[in-house]
C-alpha cells in the first residue's frame, strides 16, 4: 500500500481557512489565524504528516489544490 506525507510549510501561510473548510478532518485555524496541520510534527522547518490510506490523501490534496499561496504538498513516500 502507498504511503504519503502531506507537508505544510506553515510559515507562509496567508490563514484563508481554504484547508479548513475543505479537509475539517486534518486541517484547523489555529489561535492566530493560520492554518495547522492536525498531528503533524515539525520536520526541518516544515510540518509533516504520514498518511496510509487514498481517502485521506483525496481530502488533503484537494485542500492543497484549493491553497492559494501552494503551502501545502503531498508526496508518495517509497
């Protein structure tokens, strides 16, 4: 099964809430304003989080698609 890493680079973020709205499941407005990645831990600068299964990596690449400023990634692991 494929494993995949959501990425946050949340020092960029603009707090639209676009993620939020989008994927509830994974995504919240912090207290000041700016998007977080639930569970995720800060990995050389950025925010990561292991997903395992298609339906969470569905969720979180459309909130990435819907980010305006391209903050969030998701990558297939190997």
């Amino acid at each position: 099964m494929a494993k995949f890493k959501v990425i946050h680079l949340k020092k960029e973020c603009i707090g639209c809430g676009a993620c939020a709205a989008i994927c509830p499941e994974f995504w919240e407005i912090d207290d000041e304003g700016l998007a977080q990645l639930k569970g995720a831990k800060l990995m050389e600068g950025q925010w990561e989080l292991q997903l395992t299964t298609l339906d969470t990596k569905t969720c979180n690449q459309e909130a990435a698609d819907a980010c305006p400023v391209g903050i969030i990634q998701i990558k297939e692991e190997k």
